[in-house]
C-alpha cells in the first residue's frame, strides 16, 4: 500500500515520471518494499542529514532504506535514473544546452564518514567493485580536517548533467575533462546519447592548453577568462605563445548558473556535510539529489 503524501516527499507527478525507470520489485530473497516508499525515505535522509538508524518509522525499517540506496549507488541504478530523466527532460525540451557551466564545491566530511575497512567493497551479490569505488575514498586531509569535492556539469536551467567525487585538496582543471565526458543524455528518438553541450563556461581555474585543446578538438565552444599569469607568459614567448584566448564578457554573465546549481544540490544537508564512510555510497547520495532536481518542474 502506497502511503499518503508528507510534505518533502515525492508527489503524483514526480513519482509518474520516476516509476518507469525504476528496476523491477521482486525476485529472489522475497517481495521487496513498495519502492515508493524505500525511494522517499531515502530523500528524507538526503534532505535532512539525519542518521539511517533516526528515519521516520513510515517509511519501514531503516537497514532496507539504507541497503537499497546502497545497492542502487553500487550497481548504478542512481546514474541510470539520472540519465533516464535527463532524457525525459531533453525530449520536452527543457535541456538547457545553450550554456554548460564547469565548477566544483568542497564539502566538509562528518566524523562518521571516516573509518572505512581497507578491504576493496563488492556490489551486493557479486564479486565486481562498485561503480564509482575509489580506493582513497574521496576523502581528502587538509588543515580544515577531512573534506571532499564535487565536481560538476550544470545546464542553464540551474541542473545538474553530470557528476565527480574526489578528495578536497584535488585542483578543479584537471577535472574538467572527465566531468564533460560523463554528460550522456539518451536519445531514444534519435540515436547515440547527446553528450556535447553548445558551450561550455568555466572559472580562471579551468584555464589550461589541455582543457582548451580538448574543448576545440570537440568543437564544443567556451567562455573561460585567462588567468594573468597565463597572459604574460603568452606574451613573453611571442609568436609561440600563440594567439589571445577570446572571451565573450556577456556569456560569462551566466557563470551564475552553474553557482546557483550547486547551491540547490546543497540545500539537502547530506550532500553539504558528508556523512557516507564510502565514495560510491556519497556518490549515489548527491545523484539521488540530483534526480529530485530533475523531477521538480
């Protein structure tokens, strides 16, 4: 029995969008929770931060809300829901392509997100290693304590495309790449996943020949300013320095869109202090975030 709607939780319409993508209840083991349930009580946690022992007793027991999100970041699931509604996005047009903001955000680690067994972890019922493992964990140390980045892809409409964990000390630049080729919006219509946005704006610090070679090579189009520095030994080499890096001031005026996504993913308190002991789990964490973006009209 669905129960009804509490204010945080998923409405009709949202659900009705997200229901179809959502794997098959069932099979071995017994019948599964109404996944209706399982997927608002893994938002509540998102939004409020709280432990997983501490959920609400309407959505069930805690340890089959916390194994399901565990077990949907480990084998994917939240990356394909992502994309899934990306697509349903893109179909009705509401794809901002036009701009693709570059920017990263550090998020203070919780006490609790420290101590993780060595041992490399396994997706549930099977012998593979998560998805987005990572043997560091994402955690970085630095005078501040424990923190992690993410680096991310957001389109105009303030959303975001795409996603990367790391440790909090990593530089933004040599993200940028790997962020950009992970933004594969499906095009069921059409054909092969639209992953190249029209332009693609970012901070002095994406400033790099890699990144630009990069961007030119895919024909992707770029507003990122040249640091001062970068200018002088430009002009310092002459001819060899090649020529100016051009810069539209008035396309840069939508910088603030890629801030402004950033803010909206940490309005959920789990994603603005991290409290998963492992990277894949945090990693599904900010996408389940992300899919409640992407629902919202």
């Amino acid at each position: 029995m669905v129960r009804s709607w509490v204010g945080g939780d998923l409405t009709s319409r949202e659900w009705s969008l997200l229901e179809p993508h959502l794997p098959p209840s069932g099979g071995r083991g017994g019948r599964w929770n109404d996944h209706r349930t399982v997927v608002n009580g893994i938002l509540f946690r998102v939004r409020t931060g709280v432990p997983w022992r501490d959920l609400p007793e309407r959505y069930g027991s805690w340890k089959t809300v916390y194994e399901r999100h565990r077990r949907w970041s480990a084998d994917g699931t939240w990356d394909r829901l992502l994309q899934a509604v990306q697509a349903d996005a893109d179909l009705a047009g509401r794809v901002d392509w036009g701009m693709v903001g570059v920017d990263s955000t550090s998020c203070r680690a919780h006490q609790h997100a420290a101590g993780a067994r060595k041992a490399r972890p396994c997706v549930p019922k099977k012998r593979t290693a998560p998805r987005h493992h990572r043997p560091d964990e994402g955690l970085g140390r630095s005078r501040g304590g424990l923190t992690s980045k993410i680096h991310l892809a957001g389109e105009g409409g303030c959303r975001p495309m795409a996603l990367l964990i790391t440790p909090g000390q990593w530089g933004d630049a040599p993200q940028m790449i790997e962020v950009l080729d992970r933004i594969r919006v499906p095009r069921p219509l059409v054909g092969r996943p639209r992953s190249r946005p029209d332009h693609v704006s970012g901070d002095k610090a994406y400033s790099s020949r890699r990144n630009r070679r990069y961007l030119r090579r895919r024909r992707i189009k770029h507003t990122i300013p040249e640091p001062r520095d970068q200018r002088a030994n430009r002009r310092r080499r002459g001819s060899a320095g090649g020529r100016p890096a051009g810069f539209d001031r008035e396309r840069y005026r939508r910088r603030n869109e890629v801030e402004r996504t950033i803010n909206r993913l940490k309005n959920s308190r789990a994603v603005a202090t991290r409290y998963d002991k492992r990277a894949y789990v945090f990693h599904g964490t900010v996408t389940a975030a992300a899919v409640r973006l992407w629902l919202r009209p």
